[in-house]
C-alpha cells in the first residue's frame, strides 16, 4: 500500500477499491478452476487505473460439488475510515454455455446491489467490468466461456449505512469507482494529500471541476470532461475551495450530486451530514422563493429526503424544477464566491453542475455552462 504521510502529517496509508478484491478472488478460483493444485495465498493483478500491478491475500479457495470454485478476500481500504474494511468478497467461477454471448459473464450475486431500474441489474459499473475482463481473459484457454459471479455476505447489512439508495442502488452494495486506489477520504489529516493534488493541478489548469465523490468523477468523464482537471473533495469543499483561491486558479466548476451541493446554497460548507444538515429547509425555502404554493412548501419540508423532494416537484404542473433548481444552482455560485472571498481576500468564478441519484443532470447555473464547455475535451 501507498504511504500519503509527510514530515508535517500522519501517515496515511492508501489501500484497494471493492473491485480489486472482486476481481483478485475471481482471479484465484479460475486458476484452481484450471488447476486443482494451484491454490495461490497472494494473487497479482493490473490495476488499469493506475497503471500498477497489485498483490492481494487470498483468504479461501475451495472447489464446490457443482464444479465451481469460490475463493475469499477480505476488503484493505488502507487508512480510509470505510465501513467496508475486513468485509469479505467472494467470487464463484464456473465454465460458462457454448452459446453465451460474451466470453466472461459478470453476475452479482448475494449483497451486490441492484439498480432501480426496468431490468435491475447488478451495481458492477464500468470500472470493477474492465478490471474482470482484463485481469481474467489472459488466463481464459482459447476455447472456454466463463461466469463470474461476485458474492458480498454482509453487502446487504453494511448498504443500510450508506448512502446507496439515494442514487438508486437497493439490496446490497455497489462496485463503484473509477481506480483501483482507495485513499483515505474520510480521515481528517487526508485534507493535506487534498491540497497537494489540487496544487499540483492549478498549475496546469485554468479550470478544475470539484466532485464530491465516485458518482460525479465517472459522470463527468462521461460527459466529455478532460479527466486530469477532475478533482475529488470527499466533504471538504469549503478548505478546497479556499486552498484553490491561495494557489490563484481562476475558476471552479462543482460538478456533485444535488442532496450535497444544496448545503453550499445555505452557507453549509462542510458536507458530512455530522457537521450540518438543513438540506429540506434549504429546499422548502427556495420553493417559497419561487411562488410554490403554501401546501406543497409544507411538503418539500415534511419530505424524507431532499431527492424525495425533487421527485415531487418534477410531478407538479409547471417548470418548478428548471425554477427551483436554476435558483439553487445560482445561490450555490455565489455563496460560494462570497466564502471563498470572505476567507482568502481572492476573486473566484464557481459554477455548479446538480445531478439527481440517476446521475442526470438537473441544471446548470449558467457561469457552470461556461466552465463545463472549457474543461470539455477538445
């Protein structure tokens, strides 16, 4: 693992993604599928993202009566405060039918999550897709399919404490991320590691695009953002915004899911809900701006969730949510702009960019509209 410490920081230690360990075991159970006496304690993998080859324990392997084989890892995410730490993560592997049209078949199996869609299926997003196919078809003979089923036993539990369900994912947990790195986010000394990146970044860019986490990296590579100008905040918004200010970047665009980003329209710069909340009121109250009807300003507050709330909206009569939104979106520029003045005497252009938990994108403040056309790839 990866030593982020400096002379001036506790040492952090940088560990793997749920899909490295998915992939890993996969990797060990086609290779006792292949050879029954070949059952690897340490298996070697290529990350893809970055370009490094990984050494991951193998906890178990056994041959099952069908014919399959399960291997066991257990998830290292290094220093990160992850809930995910020590979970197991099986792979099931069997010879898969003559007829299937993919040579490796991808399943998830118990505890992987499930999107809310027409045709559910597993949470195995891009990412934890190459990894398998990359890592497994060298092994594959010439004239074999295969079919990987990923198993996560305590995924359903541990999904209960996530925030899974806003963005759709029901059931279980995702194989979510963009890279086989998993830093540590959640701890507070990690705010270091946060600034050298961005200030290696602002001297290359004239435009950065903050994302909060996974869902808004993969979202804003898949719009067409230049991938090195993309930068992860975790909840420090506030201390990377004024760290981005000191190191003269003229411009920010935030690029992150709306239940966050609202906290910033009410001033709430941190935004691990621990801190600070208000995210209904923030709603509510913009509702109210905009001439909603006492009745259903009651409603946005009473609701559960601020998605439930977008939800709502969008089925009332009228362009509420190009109205409501496109507010929210300018109050986010310039209560950011002011903060970051306030608190480090610098002039910053912010835009913002509100996706909803299916990662489409709800508005675009119009400073956002100009950044997003200049972090696009040319």
């Amino acid at each position: 693992m990866a030593d982020l410490g400096s002379p001036n920081t506790v040492d952090l230690l940088a560990g793997y993604t749920l899909p490295v360990f998915a992939c890993a075991s996969a990797i060990a159970a086609l290779r006792h599928l292949l050879d029954r006496t070949d059952t690897p304690s340490t298996v070697s993998l290529n990350l893809i993202e970055p370009a490094e080859t990984a050494a991951i324990p193998i906890e178990q392997i056994a041959a099952l009566p069908n014919g399959s084989v399960l291997a066991i890892t257990r998830s290292d995410p290094g220093s990160n405060l992850d809930l995910t730490r020590h979970t197991p993560i099986w792979a099931v592997v069997s010879w898969g039918a003559s007829e299937q049209a993919e040579r490796i078949v991808i399943e998830g199996g118990e505890g992987v999550g499930r999107q809310q869609t027409e045709d559910g299926k597993a949470a195995i997003y891009r990412y934890a897709t190459r990894l398998l196919q990359a890592n497994l078809t060298p092994l594959l003979p010439a004239e074999k399919t295969l079919r990987v089923t990923i198993i996560l036993p305590e995924g359903r539990a541990l999904a209960q404490r996530t925030s899974n369900e806003a963005f759709g994912v029901v059931e279980g947990l995702s194989l979510l991320g963009t890279g086989g790195i998993s830093q540590p986010l959640s701890a507070p000394d990690q705010l270091e590691a946060f600034r050298q990146e961005l200030k290696d970044k602002a001297a290359r860019f004239k435009t950065l695009v903050f994302c909060i986490g996974e869902n808004g990296l993969d979202l804003a590579v898949q719009m067409g953002v230049v991938p090195d100008c993309r930068v992860k905040t975790a909840n420090w918004l506030g201390p990377l915004l004024v760290e981005a200010a000191n190191q003269g970047l003229p411009n920010v665009l935030l690029f992150g899911y709306h239940g966050k980003l609202i906290k910033l329209a009410g001033g709430i710069f941190h935004t691990h809900h621990h801190v600070a909340d208000g995210r209904q009121e923030i709603l509510a109250a913009h509702c109210a701006a905009a001439g909603l009807p006492p009745d259903e300003v009651r409603h946005m507050l009473a609701s559960e969730t601020v998605e439930a709330g977008l939800k709502h909206l969008r089925q009332l009569d009228g362009a509420w949510v190009e109205q409501v939104y496109g507010a929210i979106a300018s109050r986010i520029d310039q209560r950011a702009s002011d903060y970051v003045f306030a608190l480090s005497a610098r002039h910053m252009t912010v835009g913002s960019l509100l996706f909803d938990r299916s990662r489409s994108v709800i508005t675009t403040s119009p400073i956002g509209n100009a950044l997003l056309r200049e972090t696009l790839v040319s």
